[in-house]
C-alpha cells in the first residue's frame, strides 16, 4: 500500500473516531436495539487493481452499543489484462457509542476472501482461486433519514494473510441501510 492511500485511509479512520468522540452523547437506552440491513455500492482495490461491486451485511444487536456483524462483499474488475473478481464473507462486532440521527461506529471482522482471475494466454482461458483468510478494521456512519432508514458511509482496511505475506487493502462502501422491526 503506497504512502499517500495509507494516510488518507488513517485520516478517515481517525475523523470517524473524532465524530465519535466529540459528537453529543445520548442515552444508550434511546438506542434502537433491531436487526439491521445494508445494501449498497463497495469498492476495493486488490494490489494495484481498482475492483467495484456490491456490499451486503446484516447486525444483530446484543445491547444498545454493541452488535454482531455478517458483512459479505463482492468484486470485478480487470488489470494488466486479467479478468479480477473477490468474494469476502466476515463476521465480528460492531462498537456504535450513542443513538440520534447521526451514528458514528467503528467494527473489526474476521474471515476471509476469495479471488479468482481469468486470463486470455494463447487463445486459452486460464482460471485460478484462492482463499485468504484474515481481518478488517474501520468504521463509519450512518445518517437517519427518517424511520427505518439510514444512509451509511463504512471504510475499512482489509488485511490478508496469502502467498507467503500479508496484503493490505482499503476497502469503501456507501449504500442505505434499514432497521428490521422499527
């Protein structure tokens, strides 16, 4: 991971904590204790490949502050020729310190990611897979719209144990979520 993308995922990760430090503090208890869904737009980069796709996760609370996390991310792209694509299915807790319309969180999760790539060599498809297994951190928001439903803003930066090393991969996802039973 190059210096520049290395400070700008640090400085989103530290503004998330700043949001939740200085933000208001409310009760805990006013804090909506539903399942959760998201849906929405996710965007990774793979080494030096920029892949796009969909973000899916679900929550369950186990108090007002504290819930477990399934998130599921899906990715294509295509790099020096080669057809990319990436499956992460992780699971973890999620930390929301207040309630209100504005909820800033911060997350850790474990699992793994699948990669595949697909290249063209000779006129032959030439396909491989592989497994990583590893862990994300970050954070993010979300902003009530009203009832339910919330926008949500999530960093996270992915790191994978593959090949003999650890790569290092910023993950971004914006999208709605909705709260079950609200």
């Amino acid at each position: 991971m190059d210096s520049p993308r290395a400070l700008g995922l640090a400085a989103a990760l530290g503004l998330t904590a700043s949001l939740a430090a200085a933000a208001p503090r409310r009760a805990a208890a006013g804090a909506s204790v539903a399942p959760e869904v998201f849906g929405g737009y996710s965007f990774t980069q793979a080494g030096e490949a920029d892949l796009h796709g969909v973000g899916l996760s679900g929550s369950y609370p186990l108090g007002p502050t504290f819930r477990l996390v399934l998130d599921l991310s899906g990715h294509t792209g295509s790099f020096a020729g080669a057809d990319l694509g990436q499956l992460g299915v992780m699971a973890g807790a999620r930390w929301t310190p207040m309630s209100g319309r504005l909820r800033p969180f911060v997350e850790g999760v474990v699992g793994g990611v699948r990669t595949s790539v697909d290249v063209d060599v000779g006129g032959t498809r030439v396909s491989d897979a592989d497994t990583d297994w590893g862990l994300a951190i970050g954070g993010g928001a979300d902003y009530g719209l009203g009832g339910a439903w919330s926008l949500r803003g999530l960093v996270h930066l992915r790191m994978l144990s593959g090949e003999g090393g650890w790569s290092t991969d910023p993950r971004l996802a914006v999208g709605v979520s909705y709260r079950l039973g609200r």
